[in-house]
C-alpha cells in the first residue's frame, strides 16, 4: 500500500520523464509538484526505498518498472473516471479532472475493470488523452499543435495540452472543442496569432497562447 503523496509523485514523475525522454531533476518535480526541493529529496529517497525508481546524483531520477507500471495504473484510472464523470454524470470537461484526482487513489482493481467495461473501453478521455489498457498499453495517433499548421491546412480538434479549467471553459465558449474541424486562414507575422474557420461556423481570431494548446488530428 501507497499514500496518497508517493502515488501522485509517480504520476507526476512519470508525466515529466515521459515529456523529456530523459531523467528528471528534483527541480522540476518540485516544480509540478508545488513544494521545495527538500521535501523531494525525502520523497525520493521513501520511493526509492521501495524499489519505486532509481536515483543517481546529478543524473536524476527514472522510474522503475515498478513505478512505470503503478503510474500507469493511476493515470488508467483517472481517466476512467473523467470519462463516467464526463459521459455518465453530465460533468463538464472543466469539471471533471479534480474529482478524478480524488478517485484516482481508489484501490479496487475490480472496480476499474468493471468501470472500464461499463464505459465500453474508451479509449480516450473528454480531453482526448489516450487512456492506458489493463495491459498498460496506450493507442497514441499522431496530433499537431494547432500553431504547427499552415495556411490551408485542416485538422479536428483532438486533444489539449492545457488542462486548467479556466482554459477549457474558454475553448467551450470558442466552441473550440473536441471533434469539431478547424482550417487555418491566416497567421499575423506579430504575435502569431491565427485566424481560423471552425466546421459549420465563421472566421474567428485565436492567440498563439490558444494555438500551442489545442491538438490536431491532420484529415486533409
């Protein structure tokens, strides 16, 4: 058994490791996890007491088979049940991610499988990200930043890179949401913000802030 603390600093390791490729320094897990580097060095000498990862000074810390495996589960059952909040409750996907956070630590394996199974096995979130199979396996496509495209080009909205509910809220309003499909018009040389034309509806103006955050599945 696991506390709460040590599971979400897997997560959190495993997000950092699986972003840069490499071994992550006790700075940027401070970082994400919004406390000192001191209290880090402590976690991570607890995690890998327990065979959780491997630390080496000046190298940083990777995760162990292990540790993979537990991130994996967690980030499995968040989604879960982002996606029953999501589609069975009527949240919306501003809501769900806090709650998830909460439900993420329940330990019943029983549990997820039958969720999984109720759900018909999704295989992404309401924020399109992929959600990891019993196996640990991820079905991941290949997605484009929205600033990525040229003028021309087409795309439907497929996943985000921000998930901070302030941001959601403001692609709701934009009706920049998944499933709909954008074609880039224009791009201003100033600030490189975009002029898009969403699926059914009008040119409206987004900020590249905008653009680096929402993700793309090319169709043309």
């Amino acid at each position: 058994m696991y506390s709460f603390t040590e599971e979400n600093y897997i997560k959190a390791i495993y997000k950092l490791q699986e972003k840069s490729g490499i071994s992550v320094n006790t700075n940027a897990i401070a970082e994400i996890m919004q406390t000192k580097a001191a209290s880090v060095t402590d976690m991570i000498k607890k995690l890998s007491e327990k065979k959780l990862l491997s630390y080496a000074k000046y190298k940083g810390v990777e995760l162990t088979e292990t540790g993979r495996k537990m991130a994996l589960e967690m980030i499995r059952k968040h989604r879960l049940w982002e996606t029953f909040l999501y589609d069975k409750l009527n949240f919306s996907w501003d809501e769900v991610h806090d709650i998830a956070e909460q439900l993420e630590h329940i330990k019943s394996t029983k549990l997820i499988d039958c969720l999984d199974e109720f759900l018909g096995f999704p295989e992404n979130d309401p924020h399109g990200d992929p959600i990891p199979g019993k196996n640990g396996l991820i079905q991941r496509i290949e997605l484009y930043k929205v600033s990525e495209l040229g003028i021309g080009e087409f795309g439907v909205i497929s996943g985000v890179v921000n998930h901070s509910s302030l941001f959601l809220q403001h692609l709701e309003k934009n009706q920049l949401v998944l499933g709909k499909g954008i074609e880039i018009v224009s791009k201003s040389d100033f600030d490189q913000s975009l002029r898009i034309k969403i699926e059914g509806g009008i040119p409206i103006m987004i900020s590249n802030e905008v653009a680096r955050n929402v993700l793309l599945k090319k169709s043309r």
